[in-house]
C-alpha cells in the first residue's frame, strides 16, 4: 500500500513540474509566446538611433606623436638690457670728486633671456614660431629633440597675428608634416607639443573645444582653434597636432588668471600661419587689403536707432577721410551686410575679408542706409604697417 502511494506522489511531481516549465520549453521552441518575459521587460521603445560600433580606436598616439615632435624645437632669445645708472653718479658734486664713472659712456648691460618654442616646417629650416618669443631679441638659438642646436636668424614677423619666422642652417632637419584646420571639429583628439617651463618637448592631450574664436583681444587678426590640451609658459610658437601627427595650429596663447594652465588654450589655424610665412619669405613683409573703416558690433539699441530690427551685419563707428570706404560714398552708421559678395555676420568678418582683398583692386560692398540696402563699389587700399611689423632681429649667425 504504501509502494502505491509513493509511486502517486512521484507521478505527480512530475506533472506538475512540466506544468510549470512548459510555456519557457514552447517559447523556446516558437510554439508559445513567452508572455512572462513580455511582462517583465515592460514596453519596448526604439532608439532614435542605432548604438555606435566603435572600431579601431586607437589604444596610443605614439606613432603620431614619434612623427611630429622630432620637428618641434626649443627656442631660447637672450637680449641685452642697459642697466639704469644709479642717480649718484650723475650728481655734479660726485662727479667733481670722484670724476665721470660711467666708464667711457659704457654703461653695464643686463642679459634677458627667454624660452618659446617652433616648428620645422620645411627642410631647408624655416621655423614657425610666435613673434612675441623672439621680439628685440639679439640672439636666437634653437634646440632639436636629436641633440643638435644651432643660431637662427628672423626672416619676418607679423605683429598682427604674431607670427613669425625664422631660418637655421642645419642639415637634415626634421619636419613636422602640414594638415589642415578647415575641417577641424569641435571634439577632436589634439596634442600640444613644446617646451613649457624649459623643462625639454612635452606632449599634452586634449581635444578642440572651439573653432573660429575671436574678438579675443590678443592679436588683431584672430581665428583661433580653442583646446583644453595644457599649454604653458614655453609652450607658445609650438605645435598643435592631429591625430595623425599633422599640423594644425601653432600654440599663441592661454586664458587665465594665475598666469598657469586653465583649460583654455588658442592656436593659430596652420592656413592662416601657412599664409603670412609665404609672404615673409617672399617679401619680408604682410600686405593686407584696408577699407580705411572702423566697425561695431551691433546691439539691441545700435539695431533700434538705425531701423535695422533684424539680420546679420557690422555697423561702421568711424571713416577716414580720404580713405577708400570715404572715396567710394560710405558713411558712419552704414551697415555692412556683405563685401565681395560674402555675408558679413560680425566686424570679425569685415576685418578678415577686407584683410585678403589685394590693394589696388575694386570690390563690391553692400550697406544698410536708413532701412534701405546701398551697393558701391569700393577700390581696396593697402592697410599700413608698423614699424614693429618689420624683422625685429638680425643675429649674428655665426656660430
């Protein structure tokens, strides 16, 4: 009897259990629609977009890295300060006893140096630099990552976009390969090769925080590429590389407070940097087209007092008279809506546009006049240079 009854028990165990395990068995098997599994997930939603497969993300630059630095130097400027003669040696009652010592009228010279860095950028030793590294310098030597150092002389400098260029005689010279900002975006893995504090090149990381920064304040022509990669004292006139390895920019300057790194780095777009070395070369000099104008940017109250509520454009705050913009029938309070037939948004545009115009040539220019659109035609000067622009030394290359 009891056999009877634990035989019962088990058949009934075994029902059960397929009972409960069947429907997973069935979905499993496509006969039955897993309405558990259903319930549990709760309602599907579809992605606005698929998930990114990334693929070959790179684990280290180094082969970007090992192309470019061999072609970024270190520069040191050194220049000699006259000394200021104390005011008891110019006394006459001094003089009378103790005679003239200011030795002959030599007075003692105080040596300044400086540190920056450049890139080699062709093989015949034209170096890129910043002009504020090697101004009124009496001599410039630069470093090589190989060992080598050698005297370079200035070429030309820029003082409005502070670049300037140098020449080595060195044989051999490594050369940091040419790429382009143009299609540069905001995210994109960047590095910052130099010398920051003389410590010897270094390499820092970050990526492109912006594009086409201006009205900065730092030089007179800007369009800047922002990035958070560390630039530091010594850093300036140094590389900003893709990550390939090719140049983009050259380093110019840092936003902060505590004169240190703070995230906030500019270079100089390698097209703008490729442009000016092409005519210091060519003529020791920039030529820039000049419309003889001053420009604002336009704000709310600007927008109501000249009945200009809507659009993109810069308003004119002064004219020179005499000037071309005069000549051509332009006026204060015009305001630039397009110069050879390019859009102007901001005064930034003005100042670019007319800047790439060649002197001695007619434009078109369209303006906004008491509500009304004026068209004239505007011959383009040459804008004046300063004397500051011009090569600010020629050192004795002699070694």
């Amino acid at each position: 009897m009891m056999a009877l009854i634990k035989k019962q028990i088990k058949i009934f165990a075994v029902f059960f259990t397929l009972v409960a395990v069947s429907p997973f068995i069935l979905a499993k098997l496509g006969f039955w629609e897993n309405s558990f599994a259903a319930a549990s997930t709760g309602p599907k939603f579809k992605a606005a977009y698929a998930p990114i497969q990334y693929q070959g993300a790179p684990l280290s630059y180094a082969e970007a890295i090992s192309r470019a630095s061999p072609g970024v130097v270190s520069i040191h400027s050194t220049k000699q300060i006259p000394q200021e003669m104390h005011p008891i040696f110019k006394d006459p009652f001094f003089r009378q006893f103790f005679g003239d010592m200011r030795g002959g009228g030599q007075m003692p010279q105080e040596l300044q140096s400086g540190i920056g860095s450049g890139v080699i950028v062709t093989a015949d030793g034209y170096i890129l630099t910043n002009n504020h590294v090697i101004a009124g310098a009496d001599e410039i030597k630069i470093s090589l990552a190989d060992g080598r150092a050698g005297i370079a002389k200035v070429v030309g400098a820029d003082l409005d976009t502070d670049l300037a260029i140098l020449k080595v005689d060195l044989d051999n010279l490594p050369v940091v390969a040419l790429g382009s900002s143009e299609n540069v975006r905001v995210g994109d893995v960047v590095f910052a090769i130099g010398n920051p504090f003389n410590v010897g090149v270094t390499v820092t990381q970050g990526i492109v925080s912006a594009t086409h920064r201006t009205e900065l304040g730092i030089n007179t022509f800007e369009n800047f590429i922002q990035t958070d990669a560390a630039i530091n004292p010594g850093n300036s006139g140094g590389a900003l590389i893709d990550a390939h390895g090719n140049l983009i920019g050259i380093n110019n300057a840092i936003y902060t407070r505590t004169g240190g790194y703070q995230g906030i780095g500019f270079a100089i777009p390698v097209e703008m940097a490729q442009d000016i070395m092409g005519q210091l070369i060519d003529k020791g000099h920039v030529t820039r087209g000049w419309l003889g104008i001053t420009v604002h940017k336009l704000t709310d109250d600007l927008r109501k007092s000249l009945n200009y509520p809507k659009g993109d454009g810069a308003v004119i705050a002064s004219v020179i008279r005499g000037g071309p913009a005069f000549k051509a029938g332009i006026r204060s309070g015009d305001i630039v809506i397009s110069l050879d037939d390019k859009n102007i948004v901001d005064p930034n545009d003005v100042l670019q546009f007319a800047s790439r115009l060649k002197p001695d040539t007619a434009h078109s220019i369209a303006v906004v006049r008491n509500g009304d659109t004026h068209d004239f035609r505007i011959e383009v000067g040459k804008r004046p240079t300063l004397e500051t622009q011009k090569p600010t030394a020629q050192p004795d290359t002699k070694k």
